[in-house]
C-alpha cells in the first residue's frame, strides 16, 4: 500500500488546542466492525459499551518534562533541547533547535523556569546520522531527577502556546491520572481522557483493569516519508510487561472475554510480545519496532480505544488494520470515520476527542 493513501484534509481549527474542561466530558465515535455502523457518545458513555468480565488494558507510562532551555555558554546563544533517550545516568540522546550551532564541544548552560542561569550544564559529546545530539551532563547527580524544576512539559508541535511555552495545566493535563513509570517523551493520549471516577465506575461494571508499559518516543509524530508503507524504517520503543496484567489476559482469552486496548501503545505492546510468542503473552521487558498496517491478524486485542491520529501517520496504518482484521478495506473504513468525524466537529490528535472500535 501507498502512504498517500492514508491522507486527508483536516480544517486546523479541528486540532484541539486544550484539553475538554473535564477529561472525561470529550466527545466519544464508536465504530461497529462488524455492522461498519457509527454512533456519537460522550466518554463517560464507555460504560455502556463495556461487558462484566472484559479486561481494560492502559499503558501507565509517565511524560518526561523533557524539552530544556539553555545558552551557549561562549556566545550566549539560545537553544530549545529536547531529551529523546537516556543511554546511562547523565549521558541523553536529545534534539536541539539551532541544530546547527551545537557543534561537538559545545557546552550548555541550563536555565529554570524564571527563568534564571541553574547550576545544571551540558556538552555535545556526539552526533547521529538524525541529526540528535548526545548529551553529557552535569551540575547535578542526575538529570532525570532536576527536570521537575528546570524542564517543561514536550507538547506536540501541533499544539500552539504564547512564546511556546507550556501553561500550567498542560503539567497536569498531558499526563494520565494513573501514569506511574517515568519514560515517555509524548503521552499515551487515549488514556488522558480517564478520571478515578470512571476507572472506579469500569471496576463496579465488572470489568477489570490492569497495566503495562510502553515509553513513547518522538517517532510516535514522526511522519512516514517513504512512497510505500512497507518500507518505512519504525522507530523504537521499550516496553514492560508484567505477570499481573499477562495473567489476567491470558485467563480473559481462555475464557472468551474482551480484551480492550486503551491505545494504540498498548496494542504494540500486546501484539509485539505475542508476535515473539507464537500468539501467547509472556511477562517481560523490551524494545519493539513493530509497525501494524493492513492487513494484519490481531492476536490478542479484541476492541481499541484511541485517538484521532494524524495523516499519514503509523497510528492512522495500526488503527486502520484494527478496523478491519486480515483484511486491507480497514483504511476505506477508517477515514470514512474520519471524514464523519470531521462532519461532526470532532477534535483531533492529543488533545482531541477519542474513538472506540469494537
């Protein structure tokens, strides 16, 4: 299949720019594969389209405050740096915006929100083939632990703010009310739509919550350049599963309950870790690179909730083969539902309205 196969038009003023008032008041399509029927909810009406017995699967991975800001420390330059992946304590991988005035040697010293000169520097010991910058740190035991006071939330660059700063609420907000494990440069958006309330209310229902891990990466907006799909490069993402959450849905599946994935995080944890066990669930860590396109057999997810993604993008391609199982007329179906979508005013990508295929 083309990649310009995977496009349409959004009208910009279509991409949310702040979040619903309340997480769970955003809009809710859901989708029928086996009817190709829609209909238009509210979040909180979730709850009826869940089943005594079905297992909700999340993805509890924490956002990194992970964009810094800085200056050259010979010239005073400014730079915008954004960490990527840690590669040992105080040693990153990162983006930097001016790229190209962050020459192998140059030291940087970082700023707080004020924002005033911190004690916390920098020096570009290495550069990749794209262009990141590897970062040695310094002026603090360990980076992870000072970006709560230095850095800002990464927002996507969809997402448009005075001075291109963060507001308070995005703090809050860009981050899922059950996040734990910290790791993800983006968020997994189709769980920033749960409140306690609700996840309290899906328990009452009879159905069952568990967790795993997956910490997402830049490549997560990065768009597919190349002609055909199949030969895009996909990035690379890790991941953690435990023996909780695998045996409750290997009990789900022997017993012929739904497994819903909360995101198409989720779905690559899920369908990588059973790709690599012959369709059976192993507890674990790792990295994936798995890249889901029509058409592809799904092992283990039996219905996805998740976002409006971008044109083009690999979360279009994954939702798309979701839409319609071993088959390719998922894409046809899938913007269908986008183009009713657009119709209807929903609000799309991170801070957008959520879709629920069952």
């Amino acid at each position: 299949m083309r990649t310009g196969e995977f496009d349409f038009a959004l009208p910009p003023e279509l991409i949310a720019q702040a979040p619903a008032p309340v997480r769970d008041q955003s809009r809710l399509l859901v989708f029928r594969r086996d009817s190709e029927q829609i209909a238009h909810r509210g979040f909180h009406d979730l709850l009826e389209y869940l089943k005594p017995g079905d297992v909700l699967v999340l993805n509890n991975s924490r956002v990194v405050p992970a964009r810094l800001r800085g200056a050259n420390s010979k010239t005073g330059g400014q730079f915008e740096v954004l960490l990527v992946q840690e590669n040992t304590i105080n040693d990153w991988w990162a983006m930097l915006r001016p790229g190209k005035r962050a020459r192998v040697g140059t030291q940087i010293i970082f700023q707080d929100f004020h924002p005033r000169r911190s004690a916390v520097h920098a020096i570009v010991v290495g550069i990749n083939e794209e262009g990141h910058r590897r970062l040695q740190f310094g002026g603090t035991p360990n980076i992870a632990n000072s970006l709560d006071h230095l850095g800002e939330v990464p927002l996507p660059p969809y997402i448009n703010r005075p001075n291109n700063r963060p507001l308070e609420q995005d703090r809050e907000r860009y981050q899922t009310v059950f996040a734990q494990t910290t790791g993800s440069v983006a968020a997994p958006t189709a769980g920033l739509h749960f409140t306690e309330s609700l996840m309290e209310e899906i328990c009452r229902k009879g159905a069952e919550i568990c967790f795993l891990t997956l910490h997402v990466g830049l490549g997560t907006f990065a768009p597919v350049k190349t002609k055909t799909i199949a030969a895009h490069q996909m990035h690379e993402e890790r991941y953690e599963l435990s023996e909780e959450t695998v045996h409750a849905i290997n009990r789900a599946k022997r017993d012929s309950r739904r497994v819903l994935a909360v995101g198409t995080t989720t779905v690559r944890v899920l369908e990588s870790v059973a790709a690599l066990n012959e369709g059976r669930l192993v507890a674990g860590s790792g990295s994936t690179r798995i890249f889901i396109f029509p058409p592809y057999d799904f092992k283990i997810a039996d219905a996805l909730l998740t976002n409006f993604h971008l044109p083009c993008s690999t979360l279009l391609m994954l939702v798309s083969a979701f839409a319609a199982p071993k088959d390719t007329r998922g894409r046809e179906l899938m913007l269908s539902a986008y183009a009713e979508a657009i119709r209807e005013r929903y609000r799309f990508f991170s801070y957008g309205d959520a879709m629920l295929i069952l």
